[in-house]
C-alpha cells in the first residue's frame, strides 16, 4: 500500500494512477477487508427490496466468514 501511495504522490500519468489504485486495494492478510469490500455493502442495497435487506446482509456476512476461515484451513 505505501508503494502505491508513493506512486499517487510523484506521477500524474493515468496509467501508473490506475495501476497504483490496483496495487493498492491488494490485501496482504488474505482476507476480505480491503477497499472492495466497502464498495460491494454499498452496491448490495440497491439490488435487494427493503424486506429482504437484513437477511440479506445477514447472510452476506455469514458466507464471507466460512468462507475466510476455509481459506485459512
């Protein structure tokens, strides 16, 4: 992350930006706790109905749970 915080500070060349953003959201723990995660909670609301929602992320967080403590099996 800090390398590609760097690379934001000295370039303005779109391409070395975009691939710092890249390199950037690369979590080195191996779990789902980078920038994609956020993104996705907020994207999720809006395809779900209003009924449905707290099941839902209910759901979405149990899922993501087993399947990181599978990963580290």
């Amino acid at each position: 992350m800090s390398i590609s915080g760097v690379i934001f500070f000295v370039t303005e060349n779109p391409l070395a930006l975009i691939i710092a953003a890249l390199i950037g959201t690369l979590n080195i723990t191996g779990s789902e706790t980078s920038a994609f995660l956020s993104i996705e909670q907020s994207i999720l609301p809006q395809t779900i109905k209003d009924n449905r929602k707290k099941i839902f992320f209910l759901d979405f967080i149990i899922w993501q749970e087993h399947l990181q403590w599978e990963q580290e099996f």
